[in-house]
C-alpha cells in the first residue's frame, strides 16, 4: 500500500526539568524529520527552569511546533494532554531528553503495508556517554503480528530484557487510542507507567507491524530517579505494578502474563536494593536502610512475588541477590550497591 503524504503524524514530548542542550537536540531531531507532514506537539509539565521559555522559542521558528503550558500533571499526564490535542492520524512519544534518527517518521510511515495496522514499532539504542548499545527486541521477530499473535508482544512487555516495554519507540494510530480510550494512566506519575499503557496497548490492538531499524535514541541517565535512592519512587513503581495487575487479571492471556509479571517484580526487588535503598545515594544509616527496606519487603505485591515467581526463569546474578534478600544479608547488598557504582564510574 502506497501511503500518502496527508499521513499527519503528532510528535508529542513533555518537557519538564530537561537540560537545555538535550531539550533542544530532541526538538531539532524531530523538526529535521525528512518526513515533513507532522506536529511536534510540547506539552511544558510547569517546568520551574527554562524549559518553557525554549519550547516557545522553537513554537517561533516553526509552524508546525505547538506549546502547551499546563500545571504539572507528571510524565503521564503530559503526554494525555498530547494525545488530547492532536491532530494527527499517528502518535508518536519522545522523551524530552531523548532524540530520534532523522528518518524515524518516514521510516515507520513507509512500513505500513495494511491499512489496519494499529501499532508500528522500532527497536532503540540506548546511548550512555559516548557508548552506543543497541537495544533489540529479544524473542520478537520482525514482521506483522495478527490477532492473537499480538498476545506474545504483551507478553514481551514484561520480559525485563525485551527491550519493550516503553511508550517510545512506537508508532500508534491515534483513532485506535481514542476508540479503546487508551490513555496513559495520570495516577502512575513515576515508575512502570509505560508497562502499564503498553500491556492495554496490546489487549486490544488487532495488528502491529515490527521492523529491525534502530531510530530512537533513548539517553541513559546514571542520576535520573530510577536510577538512585528515592523511597517515595519506589512505592510509586509498586502502584504501578499494583495497576498492571488489576489489568492482567481482566486479560484474556491472564494465565501466561501473571506468570511474567511476577519474574519481572522480581527485578524491581533486586534494583530497589542495590540500587535503592542499599546503594551509595542513600545516607542513612545502615539500620534504617534495613528497617525500611524490610518494611519495602512486607508489601503484599512483593511478599507475593517472591513467593510465586518461577526462579528458573530468572538469571543467577538476581537468583543470588534474591538468595541474601531472604537470609537477610544486608551488609552485602550494601557491598554490591557500592561495586555497583563504582564499576559504572570507570566506564
């Protein structure tokens, strides 16, 4: 099928507390698309810094960027606004501090080889200093997946190395969003908030096409909040996950997909600590680490998870880390946490 050129695709990136020089690398990556049908849509989440001022400088340069100032709803809550005030027949999400390969839109455009596709997506390279790591989708072939077949994407999606898991990435028809009323979850402010969106995502899509281009550049941050010690972070991912539950069990793939889920918070326990609550960017001290973590423990959704997960199905460094967990070995994951650190300082 030959697309046409009136194919509008809606760019929508929230922007709060982004460095200038990343904000204004994403901005020009997507205004230098060779496709040039699309809006770049910048919804300023009340950003305290200069973010908004620059969002309308670029609103100035070019007609096809649109500003939205709003008080701070979160990531979720921005990109509704988005999807909200769209106007194309595609949604595409870019993390303000990421950017894409100038090709991206038309790239993905071009793929679309049926008319009902609902979902197109790319892997991404993950870009960490100058170290450039592509990210592929693992146990996903390229292709159109039909049907029930599009129940092994959902699955994926809480596959920790899948790779897909997130909002970006994707091309999504904004008349399958609206219809199925699809929209990310504005009471998930941090944490798993693309997990969640994505696992709806795939409950109803009918037809998504996978092809093998790298054409998102996700920014890996060492000091963003997932990856230091925020308590109140750490009850946000478990919400989530609490949501993301509630939707499996409505699921018709319900059977498969708690068996996924709970190998996944498997990894969440495993990063709250070593990267948490026992890493270097937590001061306190080691009896209140211990104290709050153990209290982190007692959460019904990770005493479960630590009681059902299939062990098997998880690799042995979490095995090992999962093993000190239960007999209480703090002190080590303490150690670990400061290896840790230390092994990412010299990269």
């Amino acid at each position: 099928m030959e697309v046409s050129m009136s194919e509008l695709i809606s760019i929508i990136i929230p922007v709060y507390k982004v460095p200038e020089n990343m904000l204004k690398d994403c901005i020009e990556s997507c205004m230098n698309q060779t496709w040039k049908n699309i809006e770049i849509i910048l919804v300023d989440d009340e950003s305290p810094d200069k973010c908004g001022e620059i969002c309308d400088r670029y609103k100035d340069q070019d007609a096809r960027v649109k500003v939205i100032h709003q008080k701070n709803k979160g990531l979720s809550g921005a990109r509704n606004t988005g999807v909200k005030n769209a106007n194309g027949k595609w949604i595409m999400f870019v993390d303000g501090d990421d950017y894409i390969d100038l090709r991206m839109c038309k790239n993905l455009i071009k793929a679309i080889s049926d008319k009902d596709i609902d979902v197109v997506c790319c892997p991404y390279i993950r870009k960490s200093g100058n170290k450039l790591i592509k990210c592929n989708f693992e146990g996903i072939h390229t292709g159109l997946y039909v049907n029930d077949e599009c129940k092994l994407l959902q699955e994926k999606v809480l596959v920790f190395n899948a790779h897909f898991s997130s909002a970006y990435g994707k091309l999504i028809r904004r008349e399958f969003l609206i219809k199925n009323d699809i929209f990310h979850n504005e009471k998930l402010r941090q944490g798993a908030e693309g997990i969640e969106f994505n696992i709806r995502v795939f409950e109803k899509t009918k037809k998504v096409l996978i092809i093998d281009e790298f054409l998102y550049y996700y920014i890996y941050n060492d000091n963003s909040i997932s990856n230091k010690h925020d308590e109140k972070n750490h009850y946000y991912v478990l919400k989530c996950f609490e949501t993301i539950k509630d939707n499996i069990v409505k699921s018709k793939n319900k059977d498969e997909l708690l068996k996924l889920f709970y190998n996944r918070i498997i990894y969440v326990i495993t990063t709250t600590a070593i990267s948490g609550y026992f890493s270097p960017s937590n001061k306190e001290n080691f009896k209140i680490k211990k104290d709050k973590y153990m209290k982190y423990l007692k959460q019904p959704i990770v005493a479960e998870s630590l009681k059902l997960a299939d062990y098997k199905e998880i690799n042995m460094l979490n095995r090992i880390v999962i093993l000190l967990i239960k007999f209480k070995m703090f002190r080590i994951l303490e150690f670990l946490g400061y290896t840790r650190k230390k092994m990412k300082s010299k990269k």
